[in-house]
C-alpha cells in the first residue's frame, strides 16, 4: 500500500462521521430487528479488509463507507486483560511477531505490525476499544467470541457505551449463557448446526439472530427462526465469495438467498451491496 493511500484514508478517519455512513446505526438496527422487513443485510468478513489487513482500523473505516450494515469482527484478550481484535490463536499470519496472543501482554502486542499480502504496513493490532469507538453510531457490530475472558470484553462495551450496537456470536452456548445473564438486552447469535440446534437456540436465548449453515439451510429452518420473529444468517464466505467475484451473479444470489436467508456475511462487501442495491433488496 503507498504511502499517499495511508494518509488519505488517515484524513478520511478524521470526516468519518460526516462522510462516509450511508445510514446511521439507529437506522441499521430498526431494520434488522424489523421481522416483516424484506432488507437482505450485508455483514463484512474480519471487516473489509479486500485492500486493507484484516480486522484492522482501516479495514473497519472501509467497511462504513462502503455501507456495510454488520461488522464482523473477532475477539481476543491478552495475557494482562486487554480484548483485542484478532482471528487467530497465534499472531504468526497475521503481523510481523509469533507467538499465541493470548499469553502475549498488549505491550509485546503493540510491538508488532499488521501485514497485508505477506508485508508489514505501519497499523497495529487494534483495541476492542478503538473498533467499537470507530464503528458507534455507525454500523452494528457482530462480535466472533475467540476468548472465555467475557468480564472484559463487557467492561469494554460498558465503557465506551456501545451496548445497542453488539451482537454477541458464539458457538458455545455456555458464553452466550453467561453474557445474556448480565444483560438481556444484549443482541444474541447463537450459531445453530442443525434444525434442533436452532429449536434449541431460540427457546435458551430469544435471539435476534440465528447463524446457520448450507448443510441444513431449508425452507423448514428458515422457517422455524422467522416463526420467532428472528433473522436467518448464513455465510458467503469461500465458493459463493468466488462466483461473485467471476460475475456468476445469479448464481451466487441464488444459493444465497433461496430459502430466505436475510443476512449474508461476505468477503466481498463492496459487490454484494451493490447486487442487493440493484434488485432493491437493500436500501
């Protein structure tokens, strides 16, 4: 990435507010929590990161300017307490150091940089707190739980009064037990691997959302979460991903979208939203 680019999107940080949101996050939220709407969602995978590191600050001001209605963004907490966003166990992919992030202190983290096509850049890892501070009455934020450290990602949520726009993503029922406990208002995810596991997913946790998969996505799942006035999420990410990008538009949307899945998590934010724009499925 030239250095110009880094500095105009550090000037575009600074009018984020102003410029770049298409919708407000009042806005985004009445719709995904509307059970008559007939909104398709778009949530961006480890943020837009198609010109940018994942899960970085950058990433994250793309993927509200494009629009984007959902950050996806994963959750990690080091050694000596502080969440930060990070997909993997190790930071070995990801930056220029190695090790296992969570039994690296944030010092030793903020020694290190994000890399982008196998060379570094000058971001670093971000905070919890700046992604959250970054995304606030802008876009919704689905939080992938990568920690059991759950007391300190909620006090970061606490503190920078972001409560109204996180939705909690776990596949471990016992975490999402444990966050609903301290607030039932906190907008729920639970992810389901089968019909059953989505019974059972509603009736623990009235969610606002239910993450599935292809191997079960049927007119009787789909079927089941809207019953409770819920939203369907199901993932492009990967071979769907790919024939959007081969302008295999039909395609991809068909799969997608055939039994009425209405939020999509997607590797290519910027093309779907255009795709759903067209065929006024998005606002």
């Amino acid at each position: 990435m030239k250095k110009k680019q880094w500095l105009l999107w550090g000037i575009l940080g600074l009018s984020i507010g102003t410029t770049w949101a298409q919708r407000n996050v009042k806005d985004i939220k009445k719709d995904f929590l509307n059970p008559k709407s007939n909104t398709v969602l778009v949530a961006s995978h480890r943020a837009a990161h198609n010109q940018f590191p994942e899960n970085s600050i950058p990433a994250i001001k793309e993927a509200i300017r494009l629009g984007v209605d959902i950050l996806e963004i994963d959750v990690k907490v080091t050694s000596d307490g502080v969440p930060v966003i990070m997909h993997d166990g190790t930071v070995n992919r990801t930056t220029t150091g190695k090790g296992k992030l969570e039994e690296m202190t944030f010092a030793q983290l903020n020694q290190l940089f994000l890399v982008e096509n196998g060379k570094a850049t000058t971001e670093k890892i971000p905070t919890l707190e700046e992604a959250l501070l970054l995304a606030k009455g802008h876009i919704l934020v689905d939080l992938d739980l990568k920690t059991d450290k759950m007391d300190e990602v909620l006090a970061v949520i606490r503190k920078t009064k972001t409560e109204d726009i996180v939705i909690f993503f776990d596949s471990d029922y016992e975490i999402l037990k444990y966050v609903d406990k301290k607030n039932k208002r906190y907008m729920m995810m639970p992810r389901a691997h089968s019909l059953s596991e989505a019974d059972s997913a509603i009736a623990l946790f009235e969610p606002e959302i239910v993450h599935i998969d292809f191997s079960f996505y049927t007119p009787e799942v789909v079927g089941t979460i809207k019953k409770h006035s819920s939203r369907v999420w199901i993932n492009a990410l990967g071979p769907v991903d790919a024939a959007l990008r081969a302008g295999k538009t039909d395609e991809a949307l068909g799969q997608l979208l055939k039994h009425g899945a209405n939020v999509v998590q997607t590797d290519e934010p910027e093309l779907l939203l255009k795709l759903l724009k067209e065929r006024k499925i998005h606002l």
